[in-house]
C-alpha cells in the first residue's frame, strides 16, 4: 500500500501549529516573569492621586526639579555626542593595542554602582581630587555640588549608551562608501562628516535618545557627586527620593512622570526595538 504524504500547504500549516504549542514548563516561569515586571508599575497607576496630580505637579519645588533634570540631561546628552561619536568611530574604525580593554573601560559604567561611579568622579574632580586641584588652583572652577556637577554625573553613566549604540551602527554601515569617499580625493575627517555621519544617523539618533532617558533617571552618580540641594542639583529621581520620607503621594506623582517619560522613549525607539517579529 502506497501512504501519500499530504500536501505542501498541510505540512506547512501542522509545522506553523507545532511551533505555536507553547510547553507549559516554560509557559508559567515566562507569565511569572511578564507579572513581575508588570505590577509594580500598574500598582503606580492605581495608587497615583489622579484628582490631586495636577497640584502635586504644579509646586515651585516639582518644576524646579523637572526643568533642571531635562536641561541637565540634555546637557549630558550634548557632552556624549561631542565625545562619544568619535571614541565609537575610533573603537569601530580603527585598530590599535587594547582596544579590547578600551571598550571594556568604556562600557564599565554600565555595570558599575552609579554610587561608585559619583565616588570615582569625586576623587578626580573634587576639590582635593587629582584634576578638581589643579581646576580650583588655575581656575576657581569647582565642580562638585554644583549643576555643571549634575551634568557630568548623568554623561559619566549615559555616555556608555550611545557609544555601543553608535559603534554598532558603524560596524554595520559599509566601509566602502568612505574608502570610495577617500578614492575621490576627501580626506578621512571630510569622509566622517560627510559621509559616515549620514550612513550612521539612525544609530547616533537611538544612542542620543537612549542617553538622554539615562542621564534623566540617573540617581546614585548624582546624589554623590553634586548633592541635592533644591534648585541646583535636585533633579527629578533625587526629589522622588526626598518625597518618600515626607510625602508619598507627591513621590508618586513624580514618578508618574518619569514613567511617562520612559514610555515616550521607548515609543520613540519602537522602530529599532519593539518592530520585532
């Protein structure tokens, strides 16, 4: 007896079924995990004071937090542009002895306790640091406690974003077209303006945006290095942190705030994060 195989389009459609079959052992931990995630923030919805938000969020000390967080992280955001893009094209574009190391130093931060990160910037910048000494015997120019303070705080923690996200796209962007550039008589500098810089726009724009979200929520680097005094280095996190032990339901609104802030940033990157299929 002959057995004929059924047709192309049952075998496809009984494949696209098997792989659908979620196993039970991997369903329950995985809705375990999404209801973890998940609840802490529903439970910020539903606690919010929705009728007394508007009075939580019009207080002088609540704008004054929110304008110096979006300056102070656009001004970080500013500083890792300035200084990031060019150490993502020197780590993506070049080679030299420990460049391994090098991307390990600069991808540090990322692991390492913000508190700490404000504690290192405090012993190379303070007063009595090794450049804060020579910067206050030169200069006057004192950093920590004051808002430039903030600013590096949040670009010590935030640069480290855009740079893998710059050095990605560089990675990913043909070489060819700035070896063309170079055949036509552009040299290298002109080639990374006028060419790279496009083909890597898309990245340097995630990176940027990234970075911003980063240095807008930054807390340990911050409270350590510039303090928090009201209306000169008291961002948003520090203000939420001071709610708390006064008022909780002010410490709510607030972080109504920075959780909208986190949802427009992920909106943002939905084309390079969430358009998976």
């Amino acid at each position: 007896m002959t057995v004929t195989a059924p047709p192309a389009p049952a075998r496809s459609a009984r494949r696209r079924r098997q792989r659908q079959r979620i196993p039970y052992a991997l369903l329950l931990p995985a809705l375990l995990g999404l209801a973890f995630l998940v609840l802490p923030l529903v439970g910020l919805l539903v606690r919010a004071p929705w009728s007394a938000l508007p009075e939580q969020l019009s207080s002088p000390e609540v704008w004054q937090a929110l304008k110096l967080s979006l300056i102070s992280a656009t001004a970080a955001t500013a500083v890792s542009l300035v200084l990031g893009v060019p150490l993502a094209w020197l780590l993506a574009r070049t080679t030299f002895p420990g460049r391994r190391f090098i991307r390990a130093l600069v991808t540090l931060p990322l692991v390492l306790p913000p508190v700490v990160g404000g504690v290192a910037l405090l012993l190379v910048l303070g007063r009595n640091g090794i450049v804060g000494r020579w910067l206050d015997s030169a200069f006057g120019l004192t950093l920590p406690f004051t808002t430039p303070g903030v600013v590096l705080a949040e670009a010590f923690v935030a640069m480290p974003f855009l740079v893998i996200s710059v050095e990605g796209a560089l990675r990913a962007a043909d070489p060819r077209y700035e070896e063309a550039a170079a055949t036509l008589g552009a040299s290298r500098l002109t080639a990374f303006r006028r060419v790279t810089l496009p083909l890597v726009a898309p990245g340097i724009g995630a990176g940027a945006v990234l970075a911003w979200a980063r240095a807008l929520g930054e807390f340990g680097a911050t409270i350590t290095f510039a303090g928090n005094f009201p209306g000169r280095t008291q961002t948003m996190p520090l203000a939420v942190y001071l709610a708390m032990e006064s008022d909780p339901e002010a410490a709510i609104a607030l972080s109504l705030v920075l959780l909208a802030v986190s949802v427009a940033v992920l909106a943002g990157l939905r084309d390079r994060w969430l358009s998976a299929p």
